[in-house]
C-alpha cells in the first residue's frame, strides 16, 4: 500500500529560499563580472545571456536527470548544500579570471573573452539553479500530492516571491554593508539549513543547526577574510590596491601609482589626484569662453584638481559640484584629504550627491557655465548625458550669454571613421538646441555651445587676454599651447571630419544612438572583425529585421505543426524574450527620464518579481484554456508599445514632485504590472504543456529562460542602441505575433 504524501509546513519558504538566493547571487556576481569587464553594457548583455543559459540548461536538461532520482528531499538538499559552495566559489573563479583573460595588467578585454570568461566562471552556480527548480517542482508534487502542471506552478510563484524579497534585500541593505564573500556565506548558510531541513531526520536537526551556528562566526571571521584579500590580490594583479568600497553604483577601488592615486569604478578610471592637464583642460577652456563667470556647475570629475583650477577665476561667486555617487566624496575624504580638504572647505563650494540630471530637472537656479566633466558615451549610463534632452535641460539653466562645455576623446591629427561617426552625432545632437557651436581640437575635442550668436570666441586671441587678466596659476592652459590648438587650419579640418551628415541621426534618451557609436569605438581597439560584425549588425535595416522577428517565430511555429505542447514552448519562450525586453525598457526608461535608477534599482527589480508572483497566483485559480494562452500572448505582444506609450508622457513632464511620484508609484506600477503579465502567461502554458506532455518538470521554465537569454544577448547590445525604444518594442512585438497566432490556429481545429 502507498504510503500518504508527507506534508512539510516550511516547504513553501524552502522553495522561496531558492529564488531568493539566485537572485542575491545573480546582483553580486553580475556586480563583480562587470569590474572584471570594466562596465560596458555589451557585457551586461553578456552576463545575462551566460546566465539565463547555464539555468535554462540545468532546468531543461541536467534537471531532468536530478529530478528522477527516487528521493526527491535528498535531491533538493544536495542541490541547496551545492549552491551554498557554489556561489563563493563563483565569485573567487570571476576574481581570478583576470590572471587567465589578462595577462597584462590593466588591459581591456573584447567581446569575445567576456563572453568565455562570463560563460566559465557562471557555468556551477547557474546549473545548479536551474537544477533546483526542477528538483523542487517534483518535491512539490510528491509532498503536495500535485500534477506536474500544479508543481511548476507553484514552485514559479515561490520562485519569484522569493526573488523578489532577495532583490530588495541584497540592493538595500546587503551589498551596501557586506562584501561578497561575506553576502556568499550569509546565503550559504541559509541553504545549508534547508538542506538540513530536507534530509535530516528531525531528531538530527537540532544537532545540525547547532554545528552550523558554530561554523558561522570563524566563516565570518576567518574565512570571508582571507577569501576577500586572497582574491582582490588576482583582480588587481599588477596594481598597488589601497582601498575598496561598495556602493549602491557600483565597485569603487582606490590603486596607487607613482606620485598618484586612481578611483577605479566597476574596473574603470574614474578620476586621479592629482591629474593637473586633465583639471586644467576640463574647467578653464570653459570659463574663458565667458567674460565674468559668476556661477559654475561642474558635473563630475572634480575630485582631481578640476575643482580647485576652477576656483582661480576670481568671479566666480558659487560653485555647484555634482557628484552622483556618495561613495566617492567619502574616498575623497579618506584617500585625497590633502587636495580636497581645501576645497570642501570653501565657501564658494557646494557639494550635491545627486544624478547631475535630476538636479539640472530639480533645481531653478541659473548658471553661467555648466561643464560636463564625465567619460564619453561609451555606456547607457553615461550617454544621457549628451543627447537632445539632456542639452535642452542645460539650455534651460543658462543664463543669458551663457556656456555649456564638455569634451571627448580624440586624436591630434587622425579621425577613426568610428570616431566621427560619434563626433557627428553628438555634434549634429548640440546643433539641434544651441545656435552657436564651437570646437578645439586636440588629444580631446572640446565642445563649446551658447544660445545665441557671438557669445563663443573661436580664436585665441580674446582667450590669452582674459587668461592674462585672470593671472590663472596654470602649467597646460597656457599662452604657448591655446594658439597651437586653435590653429585655423586644424580647426577647420577638425570641424570637416565631424560636420553632420544628412543621415547623421540625433541622439536621444529613447534612441541612444551615440551610446552605439560608442561600443564601435570600443569594439574596434580589439580587432577590425568586431567592428565589422558591429556596423554589418548596424547596417540590416529596421524593415528587414522586422521580417527576421516575425519569420523566425512563424517558421518555428509551421515546424511544430499540430504539436500544442510545442506551441507552449514557442510562447513560453517568446513571453522570456520580452519579459527581459520590458526589464530593460523600464529601467532604461527610468534612467534616460529621472537619472537614478541605480538608487530605485531594488523597487523596480522587486516590483517586476512580485508582479510575476501576483501573476502566477492570479492564474493558478483561474480557468486555463487555449483561447485564454493566445489572448495573454497577444498581450505580452501588445505590452512594450502600452509601456512606451505609457512612458512618453512622464518624459515630458516637468511638474516638480513628478520623480518623487514616478520613482515609487508610477513605476513601480508599470515594473508590477509588466511581471504580472509574463507570470500568468507563463502558469497558463505550463498548465497547457504539461496537459499533453509527460516531459521534466523543468523543460518549459527553460524554454522561457533560453527566450530570455536571446532577448538579454540581441536587445541591451544591439537593438535598443541601434534603433531605440520604440522601434524595439515594435521587434518585440513581432517576436509575439506568431506564438498568438499559433495558437488561436491550434484552437480554430478543435
């Protein structure tokens, strides 16, 4: 005779507890792989295809394996209790990658190494993840007495509940006052537990807990230590560390050098004190553009001297320094107090740790000069900050004759074809706000722009007598270098080889053009193959990817024939891609519109799990048929155009409370809203596939994971620089026209 199924109260947490891990060690492993990757976004895009794959793999594949085991608690805690060795391992292997991927120190590594390195170093923690939802759905369906269906089901809500609380967690407080090591081993003893919990018998359990409360404090103590310090001595091999700090930003590091020292930002140079030509050159050029600056916004880069050049000019009454990451005033404080002490000292500073664009949107003071002191487009991030809305924000706080002033890199004499392409568009982008527009040529091309005519002076002449007048203490602003980089003949070729073209597009925050331009540049320092990959990508046309996303899916759905549980697939797979697509919208949205998304991270993040919590809950108690499944995936297809539309008017807005109100309701809504739509899609496929198909318990969770994990490699790369928002969410669209239309066929035969 059967036994009775045993029914085990603190299941549902032990489930919670798998996607509350996967999801804090997804935030501290993608953290740690984008220092290794120094930040660019085509390695975001790396990550999370790498990632979605290994899972989709071990819940499709390796799952089935685990998931047949006779004793599905043994299975599930032996899984937990790998997971919990895992992720430490994982983030010492992405540490030590450096040693394999570069073996000279400081060097940059392409396309291709990110993805092996992404690819190797997540490979462990990732299949076991995926794993474990496969185990746990049969855990469930044997503890519960429940269909495979019932199981998937449920083991997707807890799933993502618990992802939803690790994202919020690990964003909020963890990553902010714990280091990695020490984020592992917090996480690994909670799984070490439910493991314990699973396959101990009960009077075993006290024994058990006790020996993992013994082990915690020397894990902590020793352990973590000596894991941290044994594994920065790989990532920096080859530099002299002083200092790491984690902030809600990114990974700050403080490297020593012969007379200096750098901070490092997510494996970059962001700034070196001291640094007398890069402060000089970033602050006085712009000044002398004015007659008597008497107010001076400095966004960014002001902890290398910048600040202090700035503060010569005599008339100078008040000074507004924006620095967005709190973090890095405090290694100004403890690592450069000699250079800024001084300066945070006087009376003429003030100091904003804010987005620099949401203070140009908050603040209703006006300014003579506003300088962009920032690194070029070569992120998402940081391409805000020179397109058409962002110009039009500092037009909007200038004074009468007033300037605005960035620069970016660039050559004494030889123009790459992929560096014009850049230096056009932002060009031909100032062109389309300020009517007078000036440049200085050199190893970076300072641009200088004014909202109304003879405002610029665009020969040195006027430039040496304010900069003797000033009695500017300077060493590379001086009266023998300015005539030499405004020679008319260089600036004239200069302006020739980045006039606009016709075709020459305008960088905007829902088309960031100029961030593509950018990954070109970068991706041409490694080999001509990848920028030819790049522009060949570039040059298909919308119109002909358009047909590319509507056929594939058309050809996959012909291909399955009458198969309705392959028709599930398709739409699990679909509803991944733009699941992953609206995650990025949202959150790029966010950061083009208000300029903080890092700070409003966790809520978004939380909001999109808990949505497909509500979602799967939601659908789980209602009836499921097929016409149901094709009405869900016409609104999944109908979703990313609703969201920008939905969007477009908070881009607009210029009501004063709007980002207090969008950052925690609006958005949040939209965030909870779009995950509730991919997780009732989801629980009525799986009640649909698993109807007609005796497959794995994780088979569909990994058709919706390898959807996803196209959606990760094919739209932060390349589709959402090259042709924006809407058209993206236009190719979204079309990636779900023909799972719809599959399946409203299949149900037009019963």
């Amino acid at each position: 005779m059967q036994a009775e199924p045993r029914r085990d109260a603190g299941l549902a947490a032990i489930l919670a507890l798998m996607g509350f891990s996967a999801t804090i060690g997804q935030i501290v492993l993608l953290r740690e792989l984008i220092v290794v990757f120094s930040g660019n976004e085509i390695s975001l895009g790396a990550m999370l295809a790498c990632w979605l794959f290994w899972t989709a793999a071990g819940s499709a594949v390796a799952g089935r394996f685990v998931a047949r085991r006779a004793d599905p608690r043994r299975a599930m805690a032996a899984l937990l209790a790998l997971l919990a060795a895992m992720f430490p391992a994982a983030i010492y292997a992405v540490r030590a990658s450096r040693v394999v991927f570069q073996p000279v120190p400081g060097e940059l590594l392409g396309p291709g190494a990110m993805l092996v390195t992404a690819a190797a170093t997540l490979s462990g923690f990732c299949l076991c993840s995926g794993c474990a939802f496969a185990a746990a759905s049969r855990l469930y369906a044997r503890e519960r007495a429940a269909s495979t269906a019932q199981a998937s089901g449920a083991v997707y809500l807890l799933e993502a509940a618990g992802a939803a609380l690790g994202g919020l967690l690990a964003s909020l407080v963890l990553i902010r006052f714990l280091g990695a090591f020490d984020i592992a081993i917090l996480a690994g003893l909670a799984n070490l537990g439910a493991a314990l919990r699973l396959a101990a018998p009960p009077r075993r359990r006290l024994v058990g807990a006790a020996i993992l409360a013994t082990l915690a404090l020397p894990a902590f103590a020793w352990l973590g230590p000596r894991l941290e310090q044994s594994s920065l001595a790989l990532l920096w091999r080859g530099f002299r560390l002083v200092g790491v700090r984690n902030s809600v930003y990114g990974n700050l590091a403080v490297i020593a050098n012969e007379g200096s020292r750098s901070i490092y930002e997510n494996g970059l140079v962001l700034q070196t004190v001291p640094d007398p030509a890069a402060a000089e050159e970033a602050v006085h050029y712009a000044l002398l553009q004015h007659p008597a600056p008497r107010r001076l916004l400095l966004i960014g880069g002001g902890i290398n001297g910048s600040l202090a050049q700035a503060l010569q000019h005599a008339t100078l009454e008040r000074v507004d320094y924006v620095e967005a990451d709190p973090a890095v005033i405090g290694l100004a404080r403890a690592y450069f107090s000699e250079a800024w002490a001084p300066v945070a000292a006087d009376a003429r500073i003030r100091v904003h740790t804010v987005d620099g664009r949401l203070f140009l949107k908050q603040t209703r003071e006006s300014f003579d000069v506003i300088i962009v002191n920032l690194p070029d487009p070569q992120t998402a991030q940081l391409n805000r900050f020179y397109t058409l809305e962002f110009f039009r924000e500092a037009a909007r706080r200038l004074s009468p004759g007033g300037v605005l002033s960035f620069q970016l890199r660039a050559s004494e004499n030889y123009i790459s074809p992929e560096l014009a392409a850049l230096l056009r568009s932002v060009n031909k982008t100032l062109r389309q706000v300020f009517p007078e527009v000036g440049t200085m040529p050199g190893q970076t091309v300072h641009f200088f722009a004014a909202m109304r005519a003879g405002v610029l002076t665009h020969g040195p002449g006027e430039l040496l007598e304010r900069l003797r007048a000033r009695r500017l203490a300077t060493e590379y602003v001086r009266e023998y270098f300015i005539p030499f980089r405004m020679m008319p003949d260089r600036v004239a070729d200069l302006e020739a080889q980045i006039r606009p073209e016709a075709r020459t597009p305008v960088n905007r925050d829902f088309a960031p053009v100029a961030y593509y331009f950018g990954t070109t540049l970068w991706s041409a320092q490694f080999s001509h193959a990848y920028r030819q990959w790049f522009d060949l990508a570039a040059g298909m046309g919308f119109g002909r990817l358009l047909l590319w996303f509507a056929a594939v899916p058309a050809v996959l759905a012909l291909a399955l024939g009458r198969s309705r549980r392959g028709c599930a697939a398709l739409a699990a797979g679909a509803t991944g891609f733009t699941m992953l697509g609206l995650e990025i919208l949202l959150l790029l949205a966010f950061q083009a519109i208000y300029g903080y998304v890092y700070h409003q991270l966790a809520m978004l993040t939380a909001a999109f799990m808990a949505g497909l919590a509500l979602g799967s809950w939601r659908a789980a108690r209602a009836r499921c048929s097929w016409p149901g499944l094709g009405g869900l995936q016409v609104a999944v297809a109908a979703a990313p155009l609703l969201l920008l539309a939905a969007l477009q008017p908070l881009a607009q807005a210029s009501w004063g409370a709007m980002p207090l109100v969008a950052s925690n309701l609006l958005f949040p809504v939209l965030a909870l809203g779009s995950g509730a739509l991919g997780g009732a899609q989801f629980i009525a496929a799986t009640r649909l596939f698993f109807a007609e198909s005796k497959a794995g318990p994780g088979a569909l969770y990994g058709a919706d994971l390898f959807g996803a994990c196209l959606g990760a490699l094919l739209l932060s790369a390349y589709v959402v620089p090259v042709f924006g928002f809407w058209r993206t969410a236009l190719l979204m669209a079309a990636a779900n026209a023909a799972p719809a239309a599959a399946i409203f066929a299949r149900f037009a035969r019963r």
